[in-house]
C-alpha cells in the first residue's frame, strides 16, 4: 500500500480526529469515536474543555458545550428539541473529564511518525481491537475521579467528588477493583451522604449540591446487582418487630434498647432506624406474644386426640413464684409436639391449691378442659399420693379424666434418676471428696503430673480414660471421674509412698465403696442417655428402662455383701416408690407398642414380683380395657351422612347370584353375634419383629390407623404422655432438684412480660410462615 497522508492537518475516520499535523504509526491507532487532542486522549463520548473546536461528523464542540447538528443555540440558551438548557448549564454525557483529570495514553502519537502497514486509518476499515482501550462501564465512575499520586505516575488514586476522600485504585499494573468505592456510596460511607440523609431522613435518592455539580442517585438493582440490599426499603415497623424477636429467641433484657453500645453499632448499621425505649419495647415483645398465641390456638383448634401437660415450678429471690405449664400431643400426621402454654404467677407455687387453680385456668384459656389425660409433675414431693389426689381430686370435678384418674398423675423420670444419682453420691461422698482432693494435688503442678504418669507408665495402665475432676452440679461427671479414678488406683498408692506431701490415698474399704456406687451410676447414667436418645420420646421407652432399674436395684438391695446392699437399699427404696406410683401409666404404654404388646408385662413383671406376677398383669390388661371401652363410648369424629343430612343405614349389596337371603344371614350373624374388638384383634395378633431396624411406633399407627380406627386414637393419646419434664441431656443430668429459680431480672418484670417472654420464646422456631394457615402438623 502506499503511504496515507493527514488531509487538511487532521485525519477523521468514523467519529475519529487527529489534530496537529501529527501521524499515526500501526501500533498507536486511535480506535472508535476516540479523539486525540495533545498529549490527552478521550474515549468514546467524553468531552475535551479548551478554547479548541472540533468538528466531527455531525457534532461541535465549542468552548465547553457540545452541539448537535439539529440543536439551534438562540439567545443565552441551547434548544433540543423541545428543551431548553441555558448557558449557565452543563450537558453531561457519560462522564465528565476536566483538563487536570484526563487519562493519559502510554503511548501517544509522535510528530513525525508515519502510519505503517495494514493498521492504517482508512475510510471503511475497522480499526483492529486488540489495542483497544477498555471502557470504565461502573456506574461508580460518576461519583469518583481518578487522579495521579504526586510523585508516582505509576500509582493512582480514586477520589470522591462528594467528601474528597481518596481510595487506592491502582499501583502500576495491579487495579484495586471498585468493590471498595460502591460501599462507600451505597452503604452511606461517605459523610456528605449520610448527613444528607439525616437532614432529609429519606433512604439515598437525588442529592445535588448547591451549585448543580454533581447527582447523587441511589444505584438501581440492574446496576448492582450483586449487592442485594443495595435496592432494600428500609421499614421501621419490621426492624423493631426483628428487634422484639431477637431479645425473645436470646433473652437479652428490655433495657438493652438503652445501652450507648448498642444504640452506636444500629445507628452504624441503619442511621434512619429509631430505637424504642423500654416501655415501647414491651409493647412490641407482647404484641409478638399475642400473634403467635393466636397461631398455636388455632393449631390447638383441630388437635385430633388428647393433651397431656407437665407441671413445672419456679420461685423467686421474693415470696412469689411461677407455674410453668406445657402440652405435649400428636398430630394428625402422627409426630409428636410440646409447647409450653403459661407461664403465671402464683403467691404460693408449692401449694395444691394453687397448682390446681393455676392449672385449670390454663385449660379454660386453651379450650382444653375436656381433652386432657394426664398431667406430669417435676417436683419431689415426699407425699406423692397424697398431692396426686388431691389435685385429681380438684381437677376431677371440672375436667372428664379417663380411668377414674388412674393416669393422670405422673412423676417425673428424669427427676427420679437424678434423686437416686444424689443417694448414690451421698452414699460414698467421704471417699469422693478425697478423690477429688487428689486429682487437685496431681494437677496443682507440672511435677506431680509428670510423676504421676510416670507411675502409670510403669504400672502399665492403659489410660484410656482422663483424669479430671467433676461438676458437682453434674451427676454423670462424678460418674466419669470416678470411672477414671479406678483405672489409677494403684498408682494413687503408690504416689502415695512416694510423695511426703501427698496423704489422700483411699483405701482398699473405699474403692470399693466406689466400685459399687459406679456400678449404680452406670445404670442411672445408661437409663438417661437411652430415654434421650430420641429428639420427642414416647412414653413407651420408659417402660424399658424403669422395669430393668426396679429388677437390678431390687437384686443389689437384697445383695449378701452389705457394701453393696447399704449403697443401693436407699437408692432402691426411693425408685420403688417411683415404680409403684407410675408401672401402671408406662406398662399400658408399652402394651400400644406391636413388638411387645402384652408379653414384654408379663415377662418383666414375672422377674419383679414372682409367683405374684399374674396378679400385676391382670391390673395392666383390665385396665388397658377399660380404657378401650372409654374410647369407644366416646362419640365418633366423623358421621356419614346422606344428602338429606339424615344417617344412613347400609345392607350388604348384593351379588348377583340369587343368594340374596343368604347375604341377609351374615348381616343378622355380624350384628346379634359379638365380634372381637380392636384391642382384642390387636393383641391377639403376632408380635411386629424387633428386627426391624430403625421402628418408628408413631409410624406403623399411623399406617394402621383404618385397620384400628378406634385403637389408634387411645394409642396416639397414651403414647404421647410425657413421662419427663426435661427435654435435654444436659438437662437430665443436673443435680439441682426442686423448684428452679428464676433470676432477678426477670423476676423484676410486670408478670405479663415474664409470660410473654417465656412463652413466644418456645413458639417463635415453630411458627408457620405468614402465608400459611398454622395446623398441628406443621408445628
């Protein structure tokens, strides 16, 4: 090709204009609608201030306005169309790039250079794009200039045209990104923002200055789209309801709302967000707690079955106290649930009374007074019987209880296992307090560590187990000290004869002591751990465990050894008397399960009582009868209807084959002969085998329940009586008997809040989402 001159001092391709004489060379082309001006280059539509002018297709730039061929400038103002923009305006297009802000080209287009080769700028040709210069598309470019470092042309700087402030953007090669910039305009980082929103108290919208410079616009959601609360209304309603619920779920104090920290870090995260006071905040606790309340009573509403409830007391530093009051059913899709229902106030929370009262205005307030079974009491009362009576006695005369009440006061299981778990430690605590003198001798220093694993090295004990010292609110931590204690014993004697300062040996006489509590601990501690091992137990497993602690500390109590019979007698003589009270509520609980049924009552019963066995069994299976006719007394759920409304009568249809009158014959045999009943059929049928992995009761009724109609709903009933009050493993181990205490902060509230706390605390992780309608099966 041959060599292409500039025309005119200047050469224009497509939009694109050189100026002074000066050539371009193949590997400085100046690509679309770029324009080189000196030693500046513009990209695309940005404007060059000056004196220069340049004409370019169709368009003028003169001075600092740039005209469009089909604008007409009259007066002091330019016309477009049907705008107006005066002289004292400014088009912006893009980005504005004044004289002192331009981006400098690292290589610019000498003097004398020619243009080689293909990458000539020619009429009709594209210029190539891989020497193209990318376009900054970020809408954050209209809120930042990018400027030189003094010094350091290498290194730039992004700076805000609000506050000024500066932002590192680049060191050379390395471009920091504009992550860092969006924040500080978005998140109200930049201080000429957010007073500008604490004056208007508006979310970001159009902020301009004084003087027109500049247009603050809060970035649409197209524009930042991975910023997904950059577009987020902010509402205050819905934040102070969050706050409600975030100081119910976490138990923070009211007065929270009150504390500077706190103010400071929401005033950093939302400055429009207003904080309650104390008061306000109440108000807004309690109107959760009445919403979800409304939830769980229509929930409550379409129950199918029964409710069972747990009892719980708590005082107070004063001479009040608090009943807390819990229901425990299944639903319709056969899934257990407890909810905690009250949480009043009562002057006198030990006394029948009051308990009674308490409890019945919880029913009345549910809508439950006819449709409670049985109630489970967590505190130690030493004349069981007696309190049992007398508050089914009271509760009697307003509520239909079934089986003449027989069911309808339970103890607690986990608080048996914790009062025979505090025999047994009483029962050695002498030697237990000089096991643990010891271990603090062992661990006060590195010294007596060390020679005391030096020992049991050459002992050869295996030290599978640690050597720490216990909770003593704790039983299963005494347990497992213990049990590591005994792997050492001989190297307590030993450290003994070889350290003057150490004299807390025990003795032979005690570690026997101590074998034989262990051995009852681990029989406590297994019973725990196998009760919890499933999230909402039913009363059925109970069974399991209690007839096999009633058998094992029955043994041990009649044991010849006295070390071991005087360890267990007392231990025995507190959970018989659990056992008499409740073997009858656990014994037909275990009779609704398809793997035992009966035979697991006279099995076990035949280990307990002996040549008496007979006579406990027939007092399961009569009253698991009994029960049964209750039931079926009661009126059905459902009625089938004709469509006039009136019950229908039905006759076997008939077939076909001239047998009418015989088809009549079995109709008149099926009404005036009896027919075994469902408990019967039931049990009479062969065991479900306990091969089965991973049975689930709830389940196989479930699957059932057409075949058993009836049956299935006194099974759903019996299984879901609760036979513990702890709902926890930690729970179930704590050594703290008797009523719990309430602290005093919460003791200082209106009861009300005290409630309203409490209760939406256990409602609010089982709320159903606002667009569903709340159902005991979705609970």
């Amino acid at each position: 090709m041959g060599e292409p001159k500039s025309n005119d001092n200047a050469m224009v391709h497509d939009g694109e204009m050189t100026v002074s004489n000066k050539m371009i060379s193949s590997s400085e082309i100046v690509h679309y609608r770029e324009m080189l001006h000196g030693d500046i280059m513009v990209q695309e539509s940005e404007i060059v201030h000056g004196d220069e002018m340049v004409i370019n297709g169709n368009e003028m730039v003169h001075g600092n306005e740039m005209i469009h061929s089909s604008e007409m400038v009259h007066g002091n103002g330019m016309v477009h169309g049907s705008e107006m923009i005066h002289s004292n305006e400014m088009v912006q297009v893009n980005a504005m790039i004044h004289s002192n802000e331009m981006a400098q080209v690292n290589n610019m287009v000498n003097g004398d250079e020619m243009a080689h080769g293909n990458p000539l700028v020619c009429a009709g040709v594209s210029p190539p794009t891989s020497s193209r210069r990318r376009k900054k598309k970020s809408p954050v470019w209209e809120h930042f200039t990018i400027q030189h470092v003094p010094g350091d042309k290498r290194c730039r700087i992004a700076c805000c045209n609000l506050c000024k402030g500066t932002f590192a953007y680049s060191s050379g090669a390395k471009i920091a990104g504009t992550s860092h910039l969006k924040r500080h305009i978005i998140q109200g980082s930049c201080p000429v923002i957010k007073n500008q929103e604490r004056e208007l108290a508006l979310p970001l919208a159009e902020v301009a200055d004084n003087d027109g410079e500049g247009t603050i616009e809060r970035p649409s959601k197209r524009r930042y789209r991975r910023n997904g609360s950059a577009n987020a209304t902010f509402d205050q309603e819905r934040s102070s309801l969050y706050l409600a619920k975030l100081i119910i779920l976490h138990d923070y104090p009211l007065h929270i709302v009150q504390q500077p920290a706190f103010s400071a870090l929401i005033g950093s995260l939302q400055p429009c967000f207003k904080l309650s006071d104390v008061d306000a905040m109440e108000g807004e606790v309690y109107a959760v707690y009445l919403k979800e309340k409304h939830n769980l009573l229509q929930a409550l509403s379409t129950m199918p079955g029964r409710m069972s409830l747990t009892v719980g007391l708590w005082i107070t530093s004063q001479t009040l106290g608090y009943v807390s009051i819990a229901g425990q059913f299944i639903d319709t899709e056969w899934r257990v649930h407890r909810r905690v229902l009250n949480f009043m106030m009562v002057a006198s929370p030990h006394s029948q009374d009051a308990l009674a009262e308490a409890i019945s205005r919880s029913l009345f307030d549910w809508g439950m007074r006819e449709k409670l079974l049985a109630i489970t009491l967590d505190n130690d009362c030493p004349s069981h019987d007696i309190y049992s009576a007398n508050l089914r006695d009271h509760l009697s005369n307003k509520n239909g209880v079934m089986l003449k009440g027989q069911l309808f006061v339970v103890r607690c299981y986990a608080h048996i296992l914790n009062a025979a778990a505090q025999d047994v430690i009483a029962s050695v605590h002498g030697v237990i307090s000089g096991i643990r003198e010891s271990i603090k001798f062992i661990k006060a220093s590195d010294s007596h560590d060390e020679k005391f694993a030096e020992i049991a090295l050459q002992l050869e004990i295996p030290g599978t187990k640690t050597l720490c010292l216990d909770v003593t609110t704790q039983w299963d931590t005494t347990y497992l000290m213990l049990l590591a204690a005994l792997d050492y014993r001989q190297a307590f004697t030993i450290l003994e004869t070889c350290d003057d300062n150490y004299n807390e040996a025990p003795s032979a006489e005690d570690w026997k002591k101590v074998e034989a509590a262990s051995n009852y601990l681990k029989l406590l501690y297994d019973s725990a751990h196998s009760v919890m091992a499933v999230e909402n137990p039913t009363s059925d497993i109970f069974f399991h465990e209690a007839w096999k602690l009633q058998l094992e500390l029955a043994n041990a109590a009649a044991h010849e050894d006295p070390v071991v019979s005087s360890i267990a007698r007392d231990v025995h003589e507190s959970f018989d008397k659990y056992w008499k009270d409740c073997n009858l509520v656990l014994a037909v609980a275990v009779v609704m399960d398809p793997r035992f049924k009966m035979k697991l009552v006279e099995f076990s019963y035949s280990k307990i009582y002996g040549v008496e066995a007979a006579k406990y069994v027939k007092v399961v299976n009569d009253s698991a009868h009994e029960l049964y006719k209750e039931y079926v007394a009661q009126p059905p759920v459902y009625v089938e209807q004709s469509a006039s409304g009136n019950n229908t009568q039905t006759t076997p249809p008939s077939t076909g084959d001239g047998l009418q009158d015989f088809d009549m014959y079995l109709s008149e045999i099926a009404t005036t002969q009896p027919s075994k009943s469902e408990l019967e059929q039931y049990l009479e049928e062969s065991l479900t085998p306990r091969s089965i992995q991973e049975f689930d009761i709830l389940n196989w009724w479930k699957l059932n329940t057409l075949r058993f109609p009836t049956l299935s709903k006194m099974a759903r009933d019996v299984l879901a009586i609760p036979v513990s009050t702890v709902t926890t493993v930690g729970s179930i181990f704590s050594a703290v008997t008797g009523s719990r205490m309430l602290d005093d902060y919460r003791s200082s509230l209106r009861p009300e809040i005290v409630e309203a706390l409490v209760c939406a605390k256990d409602w609010l992780p089982h709320s159903p989402p606002a667009s569903q309608t709340p159902t005991p099966a979705m609970q």
